[in-house]
C-alpha cells in the first residue's frame, strides 16, 4: 500500500511554537526523509469559517501568513503538495456523504468537540457547520487516502472518528476508502504544548501563544512573563519542575549542545531540573537561557520568511498550482466514490444498457 502523509491547519492566525512542537516540526522530517509516496499539506480555510463564518476577511488574510510559516519552517513545495482546501470543491461532496453515515449523538461524544465548543461558548448555539466540522475532517484525509497523519494528541478523538467513518463507508459501499493512523510526536512533552500561562493548551483564541514569526523582542517579553513555578518564591527555594512552562518549553526544544553553547555549568536539561528542584536556581536565569535556545531555534524560521516576503505572488503561485494538483487526486477518488455508491449514473455503462432492455419492449 501506497504511504500517504496528509495534515494541515486553521488559518485563524499565524502559526506558533504548539503547531510547530505537534505536528510541523515532524512534517520537515518526514518530508526530508523521503519515506513516502505523497504528502499534502493543507491550509483549512473552510473548516475555520465553521466559528469564524462572520468574519471572512479574518481567514483571507491568515491564508498568507500560514503560507509564510510552512515555507519558512522549511517545507517544500517540490516535495509535498500545499493546498488550499477551499478549492478542492470535491472535499465539500464527500463530507456530504460522509455525514449520512454518523449520528447527531456520535459526534456530541466527540471529546476534541467537546472541549472547542466549551472554549468558544458555543454551549447555547452551536453552528451547524461547526458541530459537524470531524466530518470535514474525515473528507479530508479520506479524499486523499492518508494513511498517516502526524498530528497532537487533542486530535486522536478526531482520527479515531474518521476511522470509524472509512469503516461505515467501506462496509456499506465496498472498499473504497483508507483507514488512517496517527503519528504523535515522538517527544511526550510536544504532544500539547502548553501556553506561556500554564494552561493546557497553546491557543490563538486565548492569547497564550509565541508565534513563530514573533521577532526576538517580542518573544523574550513572553518568556520573561512564562508561567514557572508560583511556590518558588526565593532562589533558594525548593522548585517544582512539573507543570513548570519553561521546563517544558525546554523538554521540546533544548539538546545538550545549547548547554554547551549557552550554560556550560550543567551537562543537560536534568541536571538544571535537579538543580532547580532543591532550590538554588532562579527562574529567571531558566528563562533567559530558554530565550537563548528559541533564538536558536527560531533565527533560520525568521531569516526565510523575510526573504519570502519580499515575492509574495510567488507564494500565491506555489498555493495555486499545489490546490491544482491536490484536485486531480481528489476527482480521482471521487470518481471511486460515485462509482461504489452507484451514483455516477453518466459513466456507468451497464446502467444505461439495463434500462435499454427494459423498455425496449415497449416499441
């Protein structure tokens, strides 16, 4: 079987270091490591319009910016496919299918939901589009037939729904679909990044977020202001490294050479946690030496994306021919769909023939 990589985002924003921790990071990899026959990235314009239908313009303006991060993290578009989904009118056919095998009190259980409903206080009126958005989800990575989709841990509900789906369809239809896997990362603390608040997740909607574009400045005024440790009052206080932001910050991007380059005085990450652990080590001499590691990180991401904005309608041009052959593969499956679900009425020659010889009688 043919190996298929498919992920994307909401253009709702630029994209910060929990896209980047979750699932960006690794697409560059597996990108780079060849390991594949196809992968698609995609931009999701129609599933961020389900909470952001009123305001359009909001969308339209990301879909540059989310283009700019991907190029700038270092996809390729030699390599993999970049699309809009908007323009693959294929995707909102097969949600319509789709939605006819799952019921109203299926998705009310999906956790991921759940928690996007509560975090936009939906709870009263919940958009029809929204509410139905993991079956947007599941067209999408069934269109293309992904069978690895590298993604955060919030999303396994999400992929396990579409499983489901493929299933229904397969065992209703005939074998037409794939069953997709996930791909965590492989670093526990990447899975859901927290925000520079300490709350569970890393979110654009509740202002928590260092985005990859932030200049040095603007990044360091966040984690300067990183939730640590609110019992480690003194230097000399015993230190909590448990839900601690900069440590995790640092579990997903410090290596021993940023001890080498920029605090000689400890080997690695774990003897800084012991270190802080039994007091003696400041919070913010934690922080300054995470400033230092994301700079690392961060400067290259920077440096690409100014050389990309100076030829903006050359990143429209690598959008529009990515979402033009992302297409031909859509209409390829849909042509399978239709023909499994004996709705390709034009192209089914048998069809015609039977209908042929039960009125021929009546010449």
């Amino acid at each position: 079987m043919s190996k298929v990589i498919l992920t994307g985002d909401r253009p709702t924003g630029k994209l910060h270091l929990g896209h980047y921790v979750g699932s960006l990071r690794r697409r560059v990899e597996l990108q780079n490591e060849g390991g594949y026959d196809r992968m698609f990235v995609f931009i999701a314009d129609v599933q961020a319009l389900t909470d952001n239908a009123d305001n359009p313009e909001k969308i339209r303006q990301n879909i540059i910016e989310v283009a700019l991060d991907y190029l700038s993290c270092g996809l390729d578009p030699e390599k993999v496919t970049i699309f809009i989904q908007s323009q693959i009118p294929e995707l909102a056919e097969l949600t319509q299918y789709l939605s006819n095998l799952v019921t109203v009190s299926r998705l009310q259980r999906n956790p991921t939901v759940k928690t996007e409903i509560a975090m936009r206080n939906f709870e009263a009126s919940i958009p029809v589009g929204f509410f139905c958005y993991p079956i947007s989800q599941a067209a999408d990575i069934t269109l293309f037939k992904a069978n690895v989709v590298p993604v955060g841990e919030d999303q396994r509900p999400m992929l396990e729904q579409t499983c489901e789906l493929v299933n229904r369809f397969n065992n209703t239809y005939g074998e037409v679909l794939v069953e997709p896997k996930i791909m965590l990362p492989e670093n526990d603390c990447c899975k859901r990044l927290p925000g520079t608040d300490g709350k569970a997740k890393m979110s654009k909607s509740l202002g928590n977020c260092i985005y990859l574009s932030d200049d040095p400045k603007e990044m360091e005024k966040k984690v300067k202001s990183m939730y640590t440790d609110p019992e480690h009052i003194n230097i000399d206080d015993p230190g909590h490294v448990e839900g601690n932001c900069v440590f995790t910050y640092l579990d997903a991007f410090c290596d021993e050479t940023d001890f080498e380059e920029f605090l000689p005085e400890y080997k690695n990450l774990q003897e800084m946690k012991d270190h802080y652990s039994r007091g003696g080590l400041g919070d913010m001499k934690c922080k300054k030496f995470l400033i230092k590691v994301l700079n690392k990180r961060l400067n290259p991401i920077r440096e690409r994306r100014h050389e990309l904005e100076q030829n903006i309608p050359a990143v429209y041009d690598i959008l529009k021919r990515g979402s033009e052959e992302a297409r031909k593969v859509a209409m390829q499956t849909m042509d399978e769909v239709r023909a499994a679900m004996k709705i390709n009425y034009f192209d089914d020659a048998e069809l015609i023939q039977q209908h042929i010889e039960r009125y021929k009688h009546r010449l």
